[in-house]
C-alpha cells in the first residue's frame, strides 16, 4: 500500500498533463495520464485515512446503538451466536480502525487495515445472517451487512475497486466456511441481503469516486491556471520593475557628464539597486582598460588603473554583450574589505559596454552572494543605455581634446 508520508503537496502538471487532462475530465471516468493516476490514488487513500479518523467516533456510537439494545432486550436463544458473528466482529473491526488512526507506526499500513477491517465486519455479518437465516437475529445480521456495505462505499471512500475487493473477499470467506460447516445456503436470501446491496452500493462508490475524480481533476486544472497567472503577474511586475529601473538609471546618468563622472554615476547606481558591495568600470583605450571609477576595493584592486586587455576583464569583453559571472574568484582578485579582515568574493559579474560591434568598456561587480537571473537580467538591460551615452561622452571630450590641440 502507498504510505500516508507520501507528499501532499498537488503535482505540478506540464503542458502534456493538461491537455491530457483536459480530454480525460470531459469523459465519465475520469483516468488520469501517466503519474497523475498514481498521485490520485494517493490522494483517495490519505482521503479515506483522514474520513475514518473524523468519523471513528461516529461509527463506533452507531454500532453501540444497534448492537447494544438487541443484546439487552433479545431474548432469542441464539443471541451467543448472533453476537459472536454480528458483535464481536465489528468490534474487533472497530478496535482495528481506531489502532490504525491512532498509532503512528501503522500510518504506512493505514489504508490495507481499513480495508481487513471492512472485510472482517463483513465476513462476520454474513456468517450470521446464513447461519442464523429464517431468524429474527439472522434478520439483524443481514440488515448489518448492508450497514457494513453502505459504510464501505459512502463513508470510508476507499477507491471503489479497492473496496469491492475487500467486499468480494469476505463473501468468499463466507462460503468458504458455510461449505465446510455444512450450512444450507440460500442464493435468493443471499442475493437480497449481499449480492444486490453490493452492486448497488458498488455503484454508488464509483459514482462518488468519478464525482472526487472530476474534483480532483478540476482543482489540477485550476492549480495550473493559477500558477499560469502568477506567472504572467510576476513577469508583468519584473518587467514594469526593469523599465522603472532603466528610466532611473538613464535619468541618472542624463546630463552629458564626463567618462569618469559617468562611469562613476553609473556604476553606484548598480551598487545601490544589487547586493553587490564592491565594483569597479574600465573603459576601453585602445589595447588597455582604464579604470574610471571604483567603489569598495582594497588598495591591490585599486592599483588595477591601466591594465591590458586580458585575464578576466579581457575574457568579459571578448564573450561578447551581455552579462557574465564566475564563481571561483582567483585569490587576492578584487578581495573585500570587511571588519574581520579582506574577504574572497563569492562571486563576480561582468557587463560588458558595447555599441553595436564596438567595444567601449567593462563594469565588474562583486557580491558575496550569486546574481540571481533577475539581477543579471536587470542589469543587462541598463548596458545598452550606458553604452549610448558612454560613446557621446567619448565623442565630446575626442572633440574637445582636438578642438584645443587645433586652438592651441
């Protein structure tokens, strides 16, 4: 049997699911595809487990006021039978029930302990009622059973095929025992009292069960929905967040500054709005990078001011537009000052500067934390922006240097 530990949690239905899904709720049996049957098998035995322990007490008050009555007021002479085939043997099925719920350790045998109950209560009833046939207690004893099977279908809510085994299986123990006890069995007498009771109630459990199937079925569906929403939300405000973001930053950085006020504007706007705490921007210069601003380096970062065009700034740059991190920071490499000493960061992030086909410069960000997607995502988004405006500051001070060597 399935235990009851296993996750409760609704699955997560892929796009094949759901169409499957779709087809199957449309029909009267609703099957479902794949693992989705076994999950809902899981669901309808947890289902049963939780409905017994509800409705222990319940079952346990309707049995006293059946059995205890007959047993006080009866004066039949075979009541020590009825009792032993009609009483004790809900008893002992009740007992079961109440151990299965309530012992911990039985929680993965849960559903297969209702179900010996069911059986037992039910071989016990119709034991009774063939035994003690053309009585007034065999008439209890048949009344019992059709209690026990209308208890098996509606109440505990086992799957249906599940609980018609467990019913089956008790009708053949009966037989079984009646035969070698020699009993006069009657068919009429026992299809009235068990064989059309069982179709009956059989029926209704599977209509219950196609019932919960569609149920169930219908809040996958709606669980898929949802998520689907949520989904489209969350993208709607990322990217209502990305523009806002990008419109700042180009506020930010608007005015027509100098390269390094502009690297400098730029590279304490991503410090403020990540969880980096440590960056430096290069721009190209020729076959160096110069460093035009940084914000929280040790005194070795610091000296990084001309360097050439390689190691991990050059590897950047060469990968092309858009972001890049690595995560195995080269010892000494942009190290972070903090109160206990310099720390190693957990990971660094490039964005490259680049307009069109030309390369303009690296902005590098240490964190101690990853980037997450939506972190680099953001970011990427401010490069081609900066990129704009980095080439018109280029162009002006190019323009002013030659405007004052032709002056001059």
């Amino acid at each position: 049997m399935t235990s009851s530990t296993t996750s409760k949690s609704a699955p997560v239905l892929d796009a094949r699911q759901e169409r499957d899904l779709k087809q199957a709720v449309q029909t009267l049996w609703v099957r479902f595809p794949g693992s989705l049957e076994d999950r809902y098998r899981d669901y309808a035995e947890r289902r049963a487990a939780k409905l017994i322990q509800r409705s222990l007490y319940i079952l346990i008050s309707l049995f006293l006021i059946v059995s205890v009555p007959v047993s006080l007021l009866s004066d039949e002479h075979n009541r020590d039978l009825w009792m032993a085939y009609g009483v004790y043997p809900i008893a002992i099925s009740l007992a079961l029930l109440f151990v299965a719920v309530k012992v911990k350790a039985l929680e993965r045998w849960v559903t297969t302990l209702i179900g010996l109950a069911l059986m037992t209560s039910l071989a016990g009833t119709l034991l009774g009622a063939l035994h003690l046939a053309d009585t007034f207690l065999g008439q209890v004893a048949a009344f019992e059973t059709i209690y026990v099977l209308i208890i098996g279908f509606s109440i505990l809510r086992l799957p249906p095929t599940r609980t018609l085994f467990w019913c089956l299986g008790s009708l053949v123990v009966a037989l079984a025992a009646a035969l070698l006890q020699r009993w006069d069995v009657d068919p009429v007498s026992l299809m009235l009292f068990y064989g059309f009771p069982l179709v009956v109630c059989a029926l209704n459990g599977y209509m219950l069960d196609a019932s919960a199937r569609g149920s169930y079925a219908n809040n996958l569906l709606l669980g898929r929905e949802s998520a689907r929403l949520r989904q489209w939300r969350d993208n709607a405000d990322r990217e209502a967040l990305r523009q806002r973001t990008l419109n700042e930053f180009m506020a930010h950085i608007a005015g027509n500054p100098r390269v390094e006020v502009l690297m400098e504007q730029a590279l304490t706007f991503m410090l403020d709005r990540t969880h980096a705490i440590a960056g430096a921007a290069y721009r190209l210069d020729g076959d160096r990078f110069r460093q035009e601003a940084a914000r929280g380096l040790n005194q070795q970062a610091l000296e990084r001011d001309d360097v050439p065009v390689e190691g991990l700034l050059g590897g950047a740059l060469e990968r092309g537009p858009g972001v890049t991190v690595r995560h195995n920071v080269p010892a000494g490499y942009l190290d972070l000052e903090t109160a206990h000493g310099a720390v190693r960061p957990g990971e660094l992030l490039f964005l490259p500067i680049w307009q069109g086909d030309q390369a303009l410069g690296v902005i590098e960000l240490a964190a101690l934390e990853p980037f997450d997607d939506h972190t680099r995502t953001l970011l990427e988004s401010l490069g081609s922006p900066l990129a704009y405006a980095l080439m018109a500051a280029v162009g002006r001070e190019d323009y002013i240097r030659r405007h004052r060597q032709e002056a001059g």
